[in-house]
C-alpha cells in the first residue's frame, strides 16, 4: 500500500493519502482547503482520487473534503457519530456516505476502518488501517485530533469556539473514555496524528511525525491517570487560548464549505490607490518583516509579518466581513502565492488584493508621513514603570501571564486586544511585551491603528525582562517594582 504524509507547517496540520498501488485507488483523510497537493501527488503516482474522509468538524483550517470530491468526483465519507447538535449539515445534499463505530472504507486492498473517538469533538472518527496484501490487521491508526504525540486534543473548543455552552466537561469525560478504550489496542499500532508542534488544538503537541500507540501508553500524560475526575481536571488545566477564527471554522465546516476551484489569485493594485484605501478606513495588512515596519509604516496599517504565524494571526485579528488589502515586499519570490493561500486556508475570502512597497513611496509623495515604533530595553521599561510614567502591556496568553509578568502590567492577550482596547491606559505612553518580541510588534503595531499615539515594544520581551533580573509577580501577589536608591 502507500501511504503518504501531507504537512503544513503553518497550520502544524497533517493530513494523509492511503492508496492501493494494485487497483489505483487511493483516499485522502483530512484535506486542506488547497488541493492541488493531493491532486499533484495522485497524477505523479499514477492514482485515482476515489474516497476523501475527514476525522471530525475541524476548528483550525477550512476543509477540502467538498473542494477535493467537486475535483475529483470521489465518495464522500463523515462522520455520523456525534449526537443531534453536532452533525454536518451538507452530508445529505452531498450524497455523502455516513460512518459509524466500525464501519470501514475499501480502497483496493486497503481497509480503513472508523473507530469512534469522541472528546476533542463528538463526531470525531480515528482511522485504523490494514494493508490487506501484508496481513488481516491493523498496523496503523490515523488519530485526527484526538491522539498526538505527548498529548491529547482538547475537549473545550466545542464550548469556546462553536458556542455549545456547557459541554467542555462531558468532552473530556468522552475523551477519557476514548483513552481507556486504546489502552486495550496493541503496542505496535503507528500512530499518525493530525497535528504536530504549534497547533493549538492540544496544549503540549510533540513534534516529531509518527510515534507508536505502546510509547504513547508509557509517556503521554493522558495514559498515565486512571482516576476519571482528576482525568478530567489535567485536560482542561492550562488550555491555551483558542483563535477567534476557530468560530468561524467550526460554522463553516459545519454547514459546508464553498467549493472554489482553487486558491484565488489577488491583483497587485496600483501604487496611488494605497492612500486612497487608508482615508476611506480600509484595513491593510503590512506584511513586510517587523523591523523593516518599526522603522517606518503608513499610519493606519497593522503589520503581520509574512511568516509561519501570519494565518493564525491573520485569523485572530483581521474581520470576516469586511474586504481587507495586503503590503507585500518588492523582491520577494512567492509572496503573493504564501499570503493567498494562508488567507485561502483559514477562509478569509475577503482580500481584495495587494500593493507593492512602492505603494508607501508613492503616498508619500503624496503628503503621507510614515510612522515609526520605538523599541526600549528591559532597563527602560522598568525605570518607566517604577517611575509611573510608562504603562506596560503584556500581550502573551494566560498561561504566560501566570507563570509571571511584570509588576503593574495590564494583560491583555493579542488576540483579545481590539476588543479590550478600553483597557490600555491613555494617560501615559504604553510599553507592550510578549515573551520575546514577536507578538509585541504586532501589537504595538495595532494600538498605533488604533489611535494609541504613544507606543513603544519592548525588545526582547519578558525573556530579557527576566535575564535581567528584574521583579516578576504572580496572580494574586504582585511584586512591587522599585529602581534604585
């Protein structure tokens, strides 16, 4: 049989071909909204498209199931596991075929059989797969997002991000019960997981490709505790923060997503439109690198720097319903065709399209005025807080927050901060800091869109902070900051 890993390091998200070299058949689990990998693969293989499953609703990226079968005419395989509120709403006018616990794909002589792992979602179908030339059992288990390596899927996005209020702890008991049910599957089953390291799908994914189900018995955390309440209590400590757009996700992959016919291609739009765009309250997304933007951006534009964290930033700040623009390099191969198809993954159809950096010379010419964003040491930070006259803004996530922060910051996560923008102080310039320096900029880079004329980033972050051994405090006991004397 082949069996064939796809992987986006973006998204940390894996999805699979499972195919039968003898017939040419071959079906694909969990695909990405872009499909031309699966349909480059299958052309360069010699395979037929004939079946793509998925193992649940998927919160992190929009599903290429419809995109792929349109493209191929291949069967249509989901879920029908999950209880009445959570089912898909397009398996009927698709014609999709429903599976059960223990029901199974054929694909030549492949067997994939669904096994139902309910806990990170009701529906949620782990894959057992036996290459039927090589013997009657299973060798392999696709685990979608209920089993990673070193840890878990979480069981609180149906409440946090589909807004199915009251069901985080009945999830992880579900998925409590899911673990106990492996234990009893053998040793050497391959676990092929659908995330990797950086999902925020799990809160310690390992990052390594495959592991096996006897290692994860061993040294996965959710294997280790056998009583169900303090099962249930270890899931949901320290989940990290689930992306807005993950809403978004959920209510499109529910209902259907649109098929396409691919990833759209934006225009590069001229150069004297960029300043029309910004009086008319345009949102424009400057791409180029953090360090370029600090040192000089048209005000009003919110820099996310082309990069691995550009969809999921992108996801958490940029609106659904309303049309955006992007700032793209000069002399940067690719970089329209990365941007599109990370905005493409997530389902923010709205760009309109893009503008080359001249764009920002030409409205200067014009009579722009590029703004800037200092940086400051750790030192100057604390000099400016133990006097009162610089307010600190910590933008890093909960968890971050606990384990310690500056003394007298405010905390408001990234994500979160256009929301709870009341809450930065205006009655003095704000220092905002992330662990070490990445997310900072990007929110320095947003207050000043904002309107927050005062910004400064912290270089280095609370990492330098800490090197330098300054306070930290804790919830519930900070820690006075003083300077000298």
């Amino acid at each position: 049989m082949i069996l064939e890993r796809f992987y986006d390091e973006a998204l940390a998200q894996a999805s699979y071909l499972i195919a039968c070299p003898a017939t040419g058949e071959a079906l694909v689990v969990d695909p990405l909204r872009d499909v031309e990998p699966y349909l480059r693969y299958a052309q360069a293989h010699g395979l037929r498209i004939r079946h793509v499953t998925e193992t649940h609703i998927h919160a992190d990226f929009v599903s290429g199931t419809r995109e792929l079968a349109a493209r191929t005419g291949a069967r249509v395989y989901l879920s029908d596991a999950g209880d009445e509120a959570w089912t898909y709403a397009f398996a009927s006018r698709d014609g999709a075929t429903l599976l059960r616990d223990g029901d199974a794909v054929v694909v030549g002589r492949v067997r994939v059989q669904a096994i139902h792992t309910p806990g990170h979602t009701p529906e949620h179908l782990s894959f057992a797969v036996t290459d039927l030339a090589g013997g009657a059992e299973p060798f392999a288990v696709l685990t979608g997002d209920f089993l990673f390596a070193g840890d878990v899927g979480r069981p609180d996005l149906l409440e946090k991000a589909a807004g199915q209020r009251g069901t985080t702890e009945a999830a992880a008991r579900a998925l409590f019960r899911s673990v106990q049910r492996f234990r009893s599957l053998p040793d050497h089953w391959l676990v092929l997981p659908g995330h990797g390291a950086g999902s925020a799908c799990g809160k310690a994914i390992g990052g390594v490709p495959a592991t096996t189900l006897g290692y994860e018995k061993r040294f996965n955390w959710a294997f280790q505790i056998d009583d169900e309440d303090a099962f249930v209590a270890a899931a949901l400590a320290g989940q990290p923060e689930p992306p807005k757009y993950f809403a978004q996700m959920k209510r499109i992959n529910k209902e259907g997503p649109r098929v396409v016919g691919g990833v759209p291609r934006p225009p590069r739009l001229p150069d004297d439109q960029l300043a029309a765009v910004l009086r008319e309250g345009g949102w424009v997304i400057d791409t180029r690198p953090a360090a370029v933007v600090a040192q000089g951006h048209l005000p009003g534009t919110i820099n996310l720097p082309l990069g691995r964290g550009f969809a999921t930033w992108a996801g958490w700040l940029v609106p659904y319903d309303r049309p955006f623009y992007l700032i793209l390099e000069e002399e940067c191969d690719g970089c329209v065709d990365q941007a599109a198809r990370s905005l493409f993954l997530i389902g923010l159809d709205g760009l309109v399209g893009y503008f080359g950096a001249r764009a920002i010379e030409a409205a200067v010419r014009h009579g722009a005025t590029l703004a800037r964003i200092p940086a400051i040491e750790a030192r100057e930070l604390a000099e400016g807080v133990a006097r009162g006259d610089l307010a600190a803004v910590d933008v890093r996530g909960e968890t971050e927050w606990a384990a310690g922060h500056v003394p007298g910051a405010v905390h408001i996560p990234l994500g979160y901060l256009v929301d709870r923008r009341a809450e930065v102080p205006r009655d003095r310039p704000v220092a905002v800091y992330c662990q070490s320096g990445g997310r900072s900029a990007i929110a320095a880079s947003l207050l000043r869109a904002l309107g927050f004329e005062r910004v400064v980033d912290v270089r280095g972050g609370f990492a330098a902070w800490r090197a330098q051994g300054y306070p930290v405090a804790r919830p519930g006991g900070d820690a006075a900051l003083t300077i000298g004397g």
